[in-house]
C-alpha cells in the first residue's frame, strides 16, 4: 500500500469511490507530485515548493515527526528552506518547526522565516496556560487508541519549547512571493480560528491544511474549543470559487483533477451545511438539544463517501458544536440550570431501585440487547452512587469496552476506553488504582 503513490491512490479512492484504508497515511515518505512540489506524508504532512531563493513548506508536522520529515526533505533537496507556512497551530502542524530551525543552523542557512495567521500567537498563549488540561485531553482522546500518533512532545510540555512563533501574521490575506512563486495565504475558520489555506493562481492549487482531512471534518471535537462547520463548508466552496484543479491536505490523500475537487470539497460542504442548517432550523423551533441529537443526520447518500467517513470526529459532536456556536452551555433541562451533584441523584436512583445490583444488571441486559447509550447512563449512576462498588466498576468497564468496540470515530473510541480503563483501576490492584491517580493528577497538575 505504501508503494503506490499518494496522486495515483488519490485518483483511485475518488473514481471507485470506494475506501482503501488507511488513506491516511503516515509513510514518513517523500513523494513529488508535480515538478518541483512534494509532499512528506507524516501526521501532519509536509508540502514543500522549490523556488529560486529556496524552498517554501507548508506545516512542519509534529513534535516527534518533524526530524523525520525534515530528513526526508533534504534526501529531496539540500536548498535553505526560506518560508515555513503554518497552516494553524495544532501541534502536529507546528510541533517539528524546532527540526527546521535545528536544520538551518546545522547547514548555516537563514532560520526559516515563519508565517501564520495573526491568532496563532494567541493560540500559543492559550496552549501555555492550559497546560495541564491539554496534556489530559490530548491523552484520553488518543489514549491507547493509536499510541505510535506522535502528538505528544517532552513530558509535561503540551507545546514544545523549541517550536517556532510566526515572524509574519496576517488577518484576512496576504500575498507573500518567493523566488518567483506567488501564493496566497487566506484566512477562514473552520476547524480552528487561525487557520490558513494556500493558493497558488498559476498551478490552480491549494494546500488545504486540515480543511481537508480525508475524514469526517473534525468540526465537533467534545474536549476542544469551538469549532466552525458553517465556516469550514464556506471555505470549501471559496475554494471551488477560485478554480481549485488540484487540493493537497494536510492528512490523507492529494486531490488532482478538477472533477475530482468538486466532488471531494462538494461533498464536505454539503454534509456540513445540511448538518448546520437543519441544527439551526430545529433550535428557531425552539428544540433542546438532547431533540436535535437525536434527530439530524448526514443526508443517507453522503453517508457512505470515503473522505467522510467518521473515523476522527462525527457528525453528532457537530451537531453539538454547531449549538454551542449559537445557543451557549445550557442543555434546555431545567434541572440541569444549576444541578444537585451527580452522586446526590445517582444515591437517590440506586435506593428506589432497592440496590446497585438493580442498576448495574439492567445496564449490562441492555447493553447485551444492543441499547448502549441508555446502559452508559446506569452504570454513570451505579459508581456515581458507590465509588468503591468494585461490582459496579466492573460492570462499567464491560460496558465501555463494549461501546468502544460498536463506535467508529477515535474521539468516542478514547473517551470509552479510558472510562473503561478508569474502571480497571478500581478494581484491579491497589497499585494500578495508584498509578491511574498519579497519571491524572499529573496531567492535571
Ligand atoms: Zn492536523
């Protein structure tokens, strides 16, 4: 599979419409896709252009891939790298940017100058003072999902020391030339607020970032800050406005041939907009969210494309963020206004129940009969009621693995394993409870 090159798998997915998994990929390798431009397949990609006063690359890829990147470059080419293009500020697009600096001074060339968007500095500054909070989400959400990612740095440190800050930023566009390439950097929100896509007028070429992801657009993400679906499906559309012949992402596959582009950013923005506007036309109706989740769906004939297929994010977490971008924290429950600690109410179910056991059997009969939403909620209830239950542990870590193995996207699949590892914990012995303790309140300190 690592073989064949990424236009050629890209050309194929697209025409048979049909997944070749993983699209994904993280190769390590360089591969040329047009004279003079290449692309490093990492978590994220690199994209470099060759110009005459050096090359300009776009995104570094992460803390632990950005050496391997940038050796994969300079078996490519030995020229300075003069322009380093930030996509946004996630780490897996900034985190190797200390690589590229180390490798400038090691051949004493210029230190690449770093552009990006103007809220990326402010994102660097958020990331410093939610140190600890990032540490723990980032982990629970790829926590033993896929270990060998490479997200995280140097323990302790969310953003790497050594990753470089922009020495240009822009707001809305700016042209920058090199060597006689001219590109142009827009801003639009979509997964992020600082985000950045390229287009190059001449090669009709954009360079993405994580607009395109070969995944469900990851505009739902439960653990993150706001993210913008009804902004990211405009910018797929501005894209197709300019003339875009040729997308090449930040994750998955190039998109070469202009048919091809329509059919990819086409389908992103329309499972993206129907998701928004059917959101919005149920909260105008005045529907709480716990309706509107269980109501609107992606339209049944995008259901099934490989390039939204729900591995990462998914739609239902849109559906949520698209509510938070418009209608803020409150559910629309009452009693969830100011509510009674869980384990008050949770205490007050197991006594009418007459036991813990009442709770936990029911949980584990419905889980077996396939209803996994409603048997999460009994067994919440059974250890929010009895902590030390080591019954109700155990029946919460069957329950959580079993739902892990039925959902599709990571972000589900992290959060349900490590409540089902949280569970094992308790009841496993007094040494692994320790650890589980001392991890969290590591990452939390
Ligand atoms: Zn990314």
């Amino acid at each position: 599979m690592t073989d064949i090159h990424p236009v050629q798998l890209g050309k194929r997915v697209i025409d048979t419409g049909t997944a070749e998994p993983p699209h994904n990929r993280v190769t390590q390798q360089l591969s040329e896709v047009d004279e003079g431009i290449a692309v490093v397949e990492s978590f994220s990609h690199c994209w470099a252009l060759r110009t005459d006063e050096g090359l300009v690359c776009i995104d570094a890829s992460g803390p632990r891939s950005g050496a391997v990147v940038v050796e994969a470059l300079r078996n490519w080419s030995d020229d300075p790298v003069h322009t380093l293009v930030y996509t946004h500020g996630h780490l897996d697009h900034v985190g190797g940017s200390g690589a590229f600096v180390a490798d400038a001074e090691a051949r004493g060339h210029a230190r690449p100058r770093v552009v990006a968007h103007e809220a990326v500095p402010a994102r660097f500054e958020r990331y410093r003072r939610t140190n600890g909070w990032n540490l723990a989400i980032n982990r629970r959400q790829f926590g033993g999902v896929r270990p060998d990612i490479g997200i995280e740095s140097e323990a302790g440190r969310f953003l790497p020391d050594d990753v470089a800050e922009p020495d240009l930023t822009y707001r809305d566009r700016v042209e920058i030339e090199v060597g006689g390439r001219r590109l142009e950097l827009r801003h639009a929100r979509g997964e992020t607020d600082d985000h950045t896509w390229v287009w190059d007028s001449e090669d009709r070429a954009v360079y993405a970032g994580d607009f395109v992801i070969w995944v469900f657009p990851n505009a739902g993400n439960p653990q993150k800050v706001q993210r913008y679906p009804i902004e990211w499906a405009a910018a797929m559309r501005e894209m197709l406005a300019a003339g875009a012949e040729k997308v090449y992402p930040a994750h998955g596959l190039p998109i070469v041939g202009r048919k091809r582009v329509e059919i990819v950013l086409g389908d992103m923005a329309d499972a993206l907009e129907h998701l928004a506007d059917a959101t919005l036309a149920m909260m105008n109706e005045g529907a709480t969210i716990d309706e509107i989740i269980h109501t609107v769906r992606v339209p049944e004939h995008l259901a099934d494309r490989p390039w939204l297929a729900p591995q990462y994010d998914e739609p239902e977490f849109v559906v949520r963020n698209v509510y938070r971008q418009f209608g803020g924290w409150w559910d629309g429950n009452p009693a969830h206004l100011k509510p009674s600690r869980e384990s008050a109410l949770a205490a007050e179910m197991v006594a009418l129940a007459g036991s813990v056991e009442a709770l936990t059997d029911r949980a584990l009969e419905l889980a077996e009969s396939g209803d996994l939403r409603l048997a999460c909620h009994l067994v919440e209830l059974a250890v929010a009621a009895e902590p030390e239950h080591e019954g109700a542990h155990r029946a919460r870590a069957a329950v959580y693995w079993r739902r892990r193995a039925a959902e599709r996207s990571l972000m589900a699949k992290g959060v349900y394993s490590a409540a089902a590892r949280e569970s094992e914990a308790v009841f496993g012995e007094v040494t692994g409870r320790d650890r589980m303790r001392d991890a969290i309140g590591k990452a939390l300190g």
